[in-house]
C-alpha cells in the first residue's frame, strides 16, 4: 500500500497509536535505517531536476548500479520515492507525499502534534504588516500572478479583478506586508461556508513576492494571520497546500497549523491531477 493511501490524520497524545499506523510507521523507519538509503532519499531531494536516472544517483552515491536499483525498488515499495521508464532508462523521483508523511508519522509517534506552536518566531525587524488597503490592490494581484505562475500555489489560473479577489475575503481579516516602503507579500482569509455554525472558520492563503522571498515576510504575515484570526475569534482555520511546496508546508507549521491528510488527485491544474496536503489550525482562545 502506497504512503498516500496509508496517511493517517493528525493525532493528540490523548490518542492510542493503533496497531496498523504503528507497523506502517515502523516499516518506513525501517527502510531509512540504512546510511545508504538515507542518502540516496537526499540526493533525490536536493538534486536541481525533478528526476535521476538510476546510473547518475549510483555515480553520485559511489555505489554500483545494481546496488542502487536494489535500495530504489525498497524506497519505491514503501512509497518513498517513485520510478517511471522513459526510453531504456529508469527515472527516479521523490514521491511528494512522503515530504509531508515522515515528517508527520516522526511528530505522531513523538506526540509533538498535542502541543503545536503558536506562531511564527523570529520575526524581521525590517518587514511591518498592517490591513490592506484599496490602494494596495495592484500590487496584491501583481503578487498573486506570481504565485500563479508558479502553478505550485493555487488552482486558480487567472488573476481576478480587485473588486472579485477582496469580495472574498472577510471583514478586516486581509493584511499585506511591507518591506522598504513597498507591499511585498499579503495573506487573507475567507469563509469556508455562508452556514451561520461556520461563521469562525476559515480558509487561509498566503502570497509573498518573488523579490522577497527568503526575508521572513511569509512569517510576518503568518503571525499576523493567526494572531489577528484568534482576536476576531475564528476558532478555525485550514489551507490547502500542494505537497511539492515544502517552504509553505514548514512556514504553515510553525505557524500551529497541523496536517489532517494528503488529499490524493483533488482537481487537475493545466490538464494534470494533483494532490494538495489538507492543514488546520485551532485556536485556544474559544
């Protein structure tokens, strides 16, 4: 059985580890308890193109061919990585779930999922935030097609009007962020539902731009989020983030935001189905 197919929803420490999700865990420590293996997952992980055939990751490895296509086709039975025949060559990919699977199983049997942070720290000195503002409309739809065009952000394909995109948002719960004077990211939440027992949960989304990136905006704005969402007493609130997006994934969960599933070809972005990891974050203050 596949590692998407066997993710399991987040657990608290009040919650037995059953029999089932302790085996699949300890199949998959299993596989890792081996240096060779270990590496060959990094190498994969880190390599500049989305594949390797298996002759280049043994050249990389320092091992023989036939001893990496023995520890692919373990890392491939467990659902660490996948292996796809294009010509005579065997390519090999890290299976994106799995980014989000062994973190999660490693937090389940630590039982560091019953405590989950508040909020971001480390905050930049330098990045301020504060509620958007009409004015900043352009430069919020000219970050939003950033993310577009990444086609790792969102299904979305088209960058809506002004007017469209902050319709959506509810009241006062909308900021951007701000880095030498200039708006350089935003993260806003809409209602999940117009039914009256759902008025405090919502759906996140978070946009930095491309300039920015790596200067601690997605963690100002985060902060924000959920500190304002808290104030405003949304009890609840999710995303949805594709699993190849690893960045967002580790920004979301420092953020208290915990991993309910792998949601296994959701919707088809550009003719292609994709998965998205599910996240939910509730508040303490209700």
């Amino acid at each position: 059985m596949s590692m998407k197919a066997r993710y399991s929803s987040a657990m608290s420490s009040t919650t037995a580890l059953d029999r089932t999700d302790a085996e699949n865990y300890a199949e998959w420590f299993a596989v890792l308890a081996d240096p060779t293996r270990v590496r060959l997952l990094h190498t994969l992980s880190t390599s500049p193109t989305s594949a390797m055939r298996v002759g280049d990751l043994a050249a990389a490895l320092g091992i023989s061919q036939s001893t990496c296509s023995h520890h692919v086709e373990l890392l491939r039975k467990v659902g660490f990585v996948a292996v796809d025949k294009i010509g005579t060559s065997s390519m090999v990919s890290v299976n994106a779930a799995c980014c989000t699977g062994l973190p999660h199983a490693a937090d389940v049997v630590m039982g560091t999922l019953s405590s989950p942070p508040c909020c971001p720290e480390d905050l930049p000195a330098d990045v301020a935030t504060r509620p958007v503002d009409p004015a900043d409309m352009d430069a919020v739809l000219a970050i939003y097609a950033e993310g577009l065009a990444t086609r790792n952000a969102t299904f979305e394909t088209t960058v809506p009007t002004a007017d469209e995109l902050s319709k959506r948002w509810l009241p006062d719960l909308a900021w951007v962020a701000e880095l030498d004077g200039e708006v350089v990211g935003w993260t806003a939440v809409v209602p999940v539902s117009a039914r009256e027992c759902y008025a405090g949960v919502g759906e996140t989304s978070v946009y930095v731009a491309e300039r920015a990136r790596g200067r601690g905006v997605g963690k100002a704005l985060l902060f924000t989020q959920v500190t304002e969402a808290d104030k405003a007493g949304m009890w609840t609130l999710q995303t949805s983030i594709f699993p190849e997006n690893r960045a967002s994934l580790a920004l979301h969960h420092s953020a208290g935001y915990r991993t309910l599933a792998v949601r296994t070809r959701i919707a088809q972005l550009d003719g292609v189905w994709r998965d998205t990891v599910l996240l939910e974050r509730r508040s303490d203050v209700t």
